[in-house]
C-alpha cells in the first residue's frame, strides 16, 4: 500500500506491514469489521484503501439503472434506540420503508464534544445511513466520524440494536 501524502503518523500508517497484514486471506468485498480495522484518527485514508481494494474485484449484482427504480416506499412508523457515546448516550430516531431500509434518520448526540462527536447530529452524517438496511458496519458508504469513533460505533451499535430480535 502506497500512501506518501498521507499526514505522518495518521494515514501513513496505511503503509504499515500490520495494516495491509489484516486483509491476507480475506475475499472481497472488504468492509470494516469482522477482522478489517480502520486506523485510529485516519478514517478517509482507510477509506480510501478499501474502496480501492474493493474496485480491484467485480462487484456480484449489475448496478440498478434509473430505469428500475421504483416510486418512494411507505414508511413505519419511528424507531428510537440508544447506546453509549463517550459522554453519555447517543439517541438514533428513525423511520424504515417497507423494504426494512432505512427512510429517516435523526441522532441526538448532545453530551458528545463540540466538533467531533457532535458531527453525528449533522444531516450529512446521517444521510449515509438513508437507503441502507441492517447490519450497518463501516465500509460500503458508511464511514466514521473522525477523531470520533466511540460516538460513531454508539449510532452503529443503537441502530444495529432497532434491528436484533
């Protein structure tokens, strides 16, 4: 793995025998979990390794055209689940369509710190989560806030929670 203009000690760890050690072995698609960790304080540098891991296999189904789309689903009615932030919980709100997907989005994580796990109640962050359904994992189009892992693993764990049995 090349990464020189990564920042030093952050993404430049994505050139690190142990970092590229943790896919030998593994079939794509490569995704966050089950083995495969991002590094600490460098999420768009991991990022950028898996997308780019990921391009170098076929992807199993043809992408959907515009053509198949199909017209807005109904929605349920709101899910709430909790689960523990670095300062206190974080509260994901949510509404599914039919298909189990996720329709609406809202996270409340007011005890978190300004500027970091507090960018879990922007729209932007939330918007990844629309359109997906469980299990939610990094990878694939959900990505963590930066500098803000334990705050984003609590909106994972509390979304995951609205879909156990």
């Amino acid at each position: 793995i090349k990464a020189a203009n990564e920042t030093a000690g952050l993404g430049l760890k994505a050139e690190e025998p142990e970092f590229a050690a943790q896919f030998i072995g593994k079939v794509a698609p490569f995704a966050y979990g089950d083995g495969i960790d991002a590094i600490a304080s460098a999420t768009m540098t991991s990022n950028a390794v898996i997308e780019a891991l990921n391009s170098l296999f076929p992807a199993d189904e043809p992408e959907a055209s515009a053509e198949d789309e199909v017209s807005e689903p109904e929605t349920t009615d709101a899910l709430i689940a909790t689960a523990m932030g670095f300062a206190g919980n974080v509260e994901v709100t949510a509404t599914l369509n039919e298909n189990g997907s996720i329709a609406t989005l809202t996270i409340k994580a007011a005890n978190e710190t300004a500027g970091l796990g507090l960018k879990a109640e922007e729209p932007e962050f939330a918007a990844q989560f629309i359109g997906k359904t469980a299990p939610f994992a990094y990878g694939d189009g959900i990505d963590a806030i930066a500098s803000a892992t334990m705050t984003s693993n609590a909106v994972l764990e509390a979304l995951n929670s609205l879909f156990e049995e």
